[in-house]
C-alpha cells in the first residue's frame, strides 16, 4: 500500500512539475519583466521545480492521509460521476 502510494504521489509532483513550467513559461511570454542581467540565473539549481515537485508529492500524502481521497471519490464523484 505504500509503494503505491509513493508512486501515485511521485506522478502527481511530477505531473505538477510539467505543468507548473509549462504555465511559467507561457506567463513569462505574457508579462515582459525588467530585471537586471544579475537574476537571470535566479533558478540555476532549480529551486522552482523542486519546490513543484514538493507541493505535489506532499499534498497528494496529506490528501490521502486525510482521507480526502476517498471522501471525494465517494460523497462527490460517485454522486456526480459524468461522461465530459
């Protein structure tokens, strides 16, 4: 039950890696920023993705945890359960 859990939680802070960059990099084509040449190099040890990839994989823990996961899959999916 563990292992699978880790590995459900690693896919989520992956997953929210992948989207988190993929959101900053549409936002920094967006919003132009002036900052002087010196902060270029402000994620030089990826700072942004390991914090990512923390959220997800922590939040997913907590969730579980929580038993929010299964809250939800029974008081608001199964009642509402749609094909989109």
């Amino acid at each position: 039950m563990f292992t699978q859990l880790f590995i459900e939680a690693f896919v989520v802070g992956i997953s929210v890696v992948i989207v988190g960059t993929i959101i900053s990099l549409i936002l920094k084509l967006i919003i132009k920023s002036d900052l002087p040449k010196e902060c270029e190099n402000w994620n030089k040890y990826y700072v942004m993705e390991i914090t990512l990839f923390l959220i997800g994989f922590l939040l997913h823990i907590l969730y579980e945890v929580l038993g929010l996961n299964k809250w939800y899959c029974v008081e608001i999916y199964s009642k509402t359960k749609r094909i989109v």
